[in-house]
C-alpha cells in the first residue's frame, strides 16, 4: 500500500514549499491538498462533518499555485488536488493550471476533483447548485479535449467554444489521472472519467461494499485512494486489508515546527505497514 498526505494550506501554517519537502523527505508518495475560493459568510449549507465549519476552510491558498511551490523543490512525490471545486472553475482557465503544474513537476500532478457542498460558496460563482453534477461532468469533458487536441473545440449545455488552441499540454498522457471524489452519487462519474475513486475519510467497514458497488458501476477495477485518514495504527491495519492503493493520512493545518514533527509521527505509521 502506498501512503500520502492529505492536508489543507493555508497562510496560517507551514509554506507549500517546506511541506512538499518535507512529506518527499520522509518517504512519502504523494501530497493532495484541498480547495476552496472562499466561504460566504451567511450561510445555510451545513458542514458535513457536523459542528462549526473549522478556519481552515476560509483560509485555503490557491491549489496550483500551491503545488507549483512544491513541485520546485521536489523530484518524486505525486502533486494533487483534493479536491478541486470544478463546479467552480471555469474549464479553459483550469485545464492549462492542471497542465502547466503536471509540465512544471515533471508529470506528476494529479487532477481530484469534486462537486462541492457548499451551495453558497457555488452561487457566488454563478454556479446554480441544483446543476451541479450535470455542469462538472460537461467541463471534465471539456477539459479532456483542451488536454489532447491541437484544435480543441466543444458545444454543450454549459460549455461552448469554437476551435482554440491551448498550451501547454499535460506531460502525462493522454492526461493527468483524474481522482474523482464523492460517495455513491459520483460513481457513474467515476466510471466515465476516473482514473481513481477518492474515497473521502470513509471508515473501513464502510468502504469496502462501497468499492465492490463502485466497480460493479464502473465496470472496471477502478483503483482507490482514500481521503484524510486518522494515523491511528489499528485504523490503518483495517484498510490494509481492503483492495486499497493508497491511504492519505491527515496532517493538521500547523506552523512548520509542528507540522514537521507530525509528518515524523505520518511517516513512523506508513512504514509500520509498507
């Protein structure tokens, strides 16, 4: 199995930079970062995890300019988003970020992406909640075709241009592995466009019926990477006995001196289980 780090970056905690070499450093292989643009102050989306919606939410640097520091000081690890708010983001401007992180990493970026929660937060964008998934689903689309043709071009419902052209192209081909998060809504989204399931801080008793029902849908054996994991060992063991690839285990949004010390502590459990 192989082990990551899921974690929010903010300007309240360690530099993108100093994280990504750190998290490289201690044998980790991977670092998917969350999104999100803003947080409006009124309102009436509940957070799914209960509770106040923690800072961190509010305080989110911009994902690709994130991982473009990171990507300058590493050689090896996996730079991803988890997630990006698609419905959020408009597709030409958001394929060539996607594109230019996987040119300036040397093709190691990872594209996860989501629908959102949020549905204030994606009005602010113009996005009208109740068209979500249709709205992300056409721009996945969209994208695809900026990534792989010289002359990209695409009419649908919400996405609609003539013939462009877009540099630069995705170093990793045909594209940049799309990591699709969501519970059972998405995976009809995964089987159309997933190169992963990301499977969000599901417990292990839960997820594995959930994996044979998302590639029953898929029709595949799609490969799974599981979303903010506790570093508790005997929670590990039990998703080292499901068909997982990859558990990104939680690191709290810290100054750096801490956050160092809690990737020692991230990197004592994956190799416990490696």
């Amino acid at each position: 199995m192989k082990f990551g780090v899921a974690t929010f970056i903010t300007d309240q905690g360690i530099a993108p930079a100093p994280l990504g070499r750190a998290v490289e450093q201690r044998g980790l292989d991977s670092l998917l970062i969350a999104e999100h643009t803003h947080i409006p102050v009124d309102r009436r989306s509940p957070y799914p995890a209960g509770g106040e919606l923690p800072e961190i939410y509010y305080r989110t640097l911009d994902p690709f300019v994130a991982l473009s520091a990171a990507a300058s000081v590493t050689e090896r690890i996996l730079l991803g988003t988890g997630i990006a708010l698609v419905a959020q983001r408009d597709p030409i401007i958001t394929a060539k970020e996607v594109a230019s992180l996987d040119l300036v990493s040397g093709g190691r970026a990872v594209f996860g992406i989501g629908v959102g929660w949020n549905k204030e937060e994606m009005e602010n964008h113009g996005t009208d909640p109740r068209t979500r998934g249709r709205l992300v689903d056409e721009r996945l689309r969209a994208m695809r075709e900026l990534w792989t043709k010289e002359k990209a071009e695409f009419h649908g419902e919400f996405v609609d241009f003539d013939p462009v052209y877009s540099w630069p192209k995705p170093v990793q081909r045909p594209h940049p592995p799309v990591y699709v998060g969501g519970g059972e809504p998405a995976f009809e989204r995964v089987a159309a466009f997933g190169d992963a399931w990301l499977a969000n801080s599901l417990p292990p008793q839960e997820l594995g019926p959930k994996i044979d029902r998302m590639r029953s849908i898929a029709g595949r054996d799609v490969p799974v990477t599981v979303y903010a994991v506790s570093k508790d060992p005997e929670i590990v063991e039990q998703y080292t006995q499901l068909d997982v690839e990859r558990l990104l285990l939680y690191l709290p949004t810290m100054p750096e001196a801490e956050t160092l010390s809690y990737l020692d502590e991230l990197a004592d459990v994956a190799q416990r289980f490696r």
